[in-house]
C-alpha cells in the first residue's frame, strides 16, 4: 500500500524499505522515530534524513510495531548464527562433532537422553558413529585430552547385532577384551540387558576401549553430524 504526501515530490511513498535502508546507515538503531498521521510528518531521530522522515510519516501501520518486529527478527537471526557458530567443537573430514560437557556443564544423561541431546542440536546432529580406526583414534585422543571416564555414542543393539544412527555397518573395531566378568565385549552382562555403546576409559584397565553397556547409566556423549 502507497500514500501520496500531499504537497511533497510525487516520488515520495509509504515504504518500509526506504525505513530499513536509512535504519543501517546512520547505525543510531535508538531512539526509534514515532509514527505520524498521513500527510504529517513523524519525529525521526538526528541522523535520519528528512525523505524517510517524510516516507514513514505515510506509513498507516505503527513503526513502532514494526521496528519490534525487525528487533525480534535481529535477535533471532543474532541467536541462530551464535547457536550456529557455538554447536561445532571439532571438524574432522565431512563430520562435525560436538562435545555435551562443554555446553552443559558436565551434565550426565542416560543413552536415550543423551541421544536425544544431540537431535536438539539441530537438522542431521545424532550420537556419534565410529565408522574408522581414524576416527576411533579420534575419540580415544579427546577422551584423553579432556580426562573423561567414559561418553556414550550413538551405537545401540539390534537384534544380536549393534547399529549406528549414520545407517554404516557396525564393526567392532575397539571392542574391550575384558569387562565386569573378564570376558570380551559385547558380554551383556548386567541384568535387564546392555544394550548401548559406550567408549570407556580403561575403567577396567583395558585402555580406551569400547563396552556394552546398559542404557540407563548416565554420561556425556560426543555428537556428530555428517554430510
Ligand atoms: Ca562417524
Ligand atoms: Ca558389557
């Protein structure tokens, strides 16, 4: 909708955009110019210049309804892009990783919890999936680094084998030879079933390796998202 100035250059009109432009350029987002009536002219602030003065003075909708919408739309946006920029911890390849107890102050989550965690990440953000040694290497080196005792991963049992949430085969490249009866993992040991991946860090001095697990025990996890 366009509202002609009565008695200014027939150029001038209602616009929002021309509001927008001249917003950004004198970079004096406060005090917001007031709306004024059609064919008066609105109080605008030092520094904006006298067309936009004239054009939101048109405006029939409140400016300052529509300077709140822009505000709002400016903290989203700032908060998507911060949210962006603070998710990934680690690049490695095509994955990217993100580290729970960096963002949460070492809270502990059950397997499905911590999964879970990691979908609110955002799109394609689940537990992670150990697809390599390099990238078992990888694990067992921030383990390390950050003095862990354990992190959950992705992995979960399926029927008599485990899967990974990245749809790859599961191999058991760093299964522990040992566990709470000595024997090698998988041993499903505990009562009511193991039935979670976790990497372990030589909890039964057996090195960083990883354990079946029964899902109900609470750790950190590494998330990951791939392309
Ligand atoms: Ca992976
Ligand atoms: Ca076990």
């Amino acid at each position: 909708m366009q509202y002609q100035l009565t008695g200014a250059p027939s150029t001038l009109v209602c616009s929002h955009s021309l509001y927008r432009s001249t917003y950004t350029r004198p970079r004096i987002p406060f005090p917001m110019p007031t709306q004024g009536q059609p064919g008066s002219l609105g109080k605008v602030p030092r520094g904006w210049d006298e067309q936009s003065r004239i054009s939101l003075a048109l405006c029939p909708t409140s400016v300052t309804t529509f300077s709140i919408r822009m505000k709002v739309l400016l903290l989203v946006t700032v908060a998507a892009v911060a949210l962006g920029d603070d998710v990934v911890d680690f690049e490695r390849g095509d994955s990217e990783y993100h580290f729970s107890w960096l963002h949460d102050g070492g809270q502990t989550y059950d397997w499905q919890g911590a999964n879970s965690y990691c979908s609110r990440l955002g799109r394609g953000w689940k537990g992670i999936s150990i697809e390599s040694r390099e990238e078992d290497a990888f694990v067992s080196d921030i383990i390390d680094e950050y003095d862990l005792p354990w992190v959950w991963t992705g992995g979960q049992r399926r029927g008599r084998d485990f899967v990974w949430p990245s749809g790859a085969r599961f191999v058991g490249l760093n299964w522990s030879h040992t566990g709470g009866k000595k024997q090698p993992q998988p041993d499903n040991r505990e009562e009511g079933g193991e039935n979670c991946v976790a990497v372990l860090n030589d909890y039964y001095d057996d090195g960083v390796r990883w354990h079946d697990i029964a899902c109900h025990h609470e750790k950190s996890i590494i998330c990951e998202r791939s392309d």
